[in-house]
C-alpha cells in the first residue's frame, strides 16, 4: 500500500512539477547506491522507503510554497 502511495507520489512530481531530477532522484540514488556498496545491515527496505518519500513530500511542500510566492 505505502508502496503505491509513493509511486503515486513520484509520478505527481514528476509529471506536474520542475525540479524532480534535480533533487529528488539523486537523493533516492544515493540512498540505493549507499545501500548496496556498504551492505549496511540497519539500513532496510522500510527506512529507504520512508525516507524516500519524506524527502518527496518536503520537495512537494518547497515546490508548492515556492510557486505561491509568484
């Protein structure tokens, strides 16, 4: 479910607003890249995730609050 939201999430971005490939995907990248090299036992699917969308959700608000201020 929380997977769904979050597709859904990046699609609204990607599609409706600038700046997706700019600051959001780099930083779900490096949480991949991070993960994968270093192996790192505590970082799990679920924190990736919930920080993923944290990060979408903040970049939503910035865009959002940003484009009123015109």
């Amino acid at each position: 479910m929380s997977l769904i939201f979050l597709v859904l999430v990046a699609l609204f971005a990607f599609w409706f607003l600038k700046g997706f490939f700019k600051y959001v995907l780099p930083a779900i990248l490096l949480l991949i890249i991070a993960k994968f090299i270093f192996g790192l036992a505590f970082i799990s699917l679920h924190l990736v995730l919930f920080v993923i969308g944290l990060l979408i959700i903040v970049w939503l608000i910035r865009a959002i609050s940003g484009s009123r201020n015109r």
